[in-house]
C-alpha cells in the first residue's frame, strides 16, 4: 500500500487549523485502507452536465429501475443544488484488477470491497462530526430487487447514490486534481465522492 504522501491527489485548497487538524486524523486512519488516491476538493469545482445524465438515460440498464440512479435522485439541476450545500468533498479511488475489463459481470463483482471502503471513510468522518452524503459506483446493488418506484427505499443510510446519475464529470474531477483515471490493462478504477458539512 502506497504511503499517505504518495496517495494524496494534487489541488490541496486552504483550510482552517481545526479542519487541517481533522485531515490528519482521517488520513492516519486511510492508511488502514487501500485507497490508491485521494483528494479534498472544493465544491465547485464539480461540473455538472446534462450529457452524462443523458448516458445514464440511454446506456444503462438501472435507468428508472433504482433509488440510487435517474430519474429517482431528481433533475441535474437538482442534484446540483444538493451538492452546493456542503462545505467541501472528498474523492477517493480504489483498484481492482478482473481477467477481461470488457466483462461487465466481472468487473460489477469487484464493486462490492469499494462500496465497503466508501462505508468506512464515512464513517470516519461522521466519528469527526461531519454530516456526509456519499456517492459512488454504479447503481445501488444492496437489494436483489429495489423498490424503485412502489415503494421507499429499504435502507437509506447504506445506498450510495451513483457520482454519474447526479450528472458529475468524474473525468473533469480527476483531472483537476490529478487522479488517475485509467491504470491500464485490466485494472478497474473506482471512484467515490464524500460530501462534507
């Protein structure tokens, strides 16, 4: 695992003592994790588009079918507005590598130790106090079969919401901060934003 230095993304911004403070808490307790880059970031730096909402609409299987995806978490518009009402994120990547990167189900099954991860980072940050919203990968996959649309969601604290179906340029992210966002060969990257207020 590589060491926190190493793992830490380029675009860090100016912070008060206290929050540079609770940084270094969360970062000795990354390191526990395998978390290949990371990044604080600021609000608005996010990019919103209607095109990946657009792809969501016409390339995925979830679209309509799921609390974590569109339409369910409101217009780009809306998400957006969500967003801007926290102070700061946090984005972070993990890596899994699968046999065939075009095998769809093999790369799917990797998701899970992500998901987990981004449950722990959570939880890192709600033990400093912080109220957090996360999203991440894909669609949700907790339950078998989603509610979605007949009935509520049945565990709301544990579904993340994809980053893409709030209609976020991950790839813009990325690149603003310097994180990788292809590693090559068969090596899947994946991405989870935390917001933080």
């Amino acid at each position: 695992m590589k060491g926190t230095e190493e793992k830490k993304a380029d675009g860090e911004m100016r912070v008060s003592e206290r929050e540079a403070a609770m940084r270094d808490r969360i970062e000795a307790r990354l390191a526990e994790l395998p978390v290949m880059q990371y990044a604080f970031i600021e609000i608005r730096d996010l990019e919103f588009e209607d095109r990946v909402r657009y792809i969501c609409e016409t390339e995925c299987s979830q679209y309509g079918r799921s609390w974590a995806c569109p339409p369910a978490v409101g217009t780009v518009e809306e998400c957006k507005k969500r967003c801007f009402q926290y102070r700061e994120g946090f984005v972070f990547t993990t890596l899994s590598e699968v046999p065939d990167i075009q095998d769809i189900e093999q790369t799917l099954a990797t998701r899970g130790s992500h998901e987990e991860i981004t449950r722990k980072i959570c939880g890192f940050f709600r033990d400093e106090g912080e109220d957090v919203m996360a999203l991440s990968t894909e669609s949700c996959a907790i339950c078998k079969t989603c509610t979605y649309p007949n009935g509520p969601c049945r565990h709301p604290e544990k579904m993340f919401p994809c980053v893409e179906s709030y209609g976020i340029l991950v790839t813009a992210l990325a690149e603003k901060y310097g994180m990788e966002f292809m590693n090559g060969g068969n090596v899947v990257t994946w991405f989870s934003l935390i917001l933080l207020r």
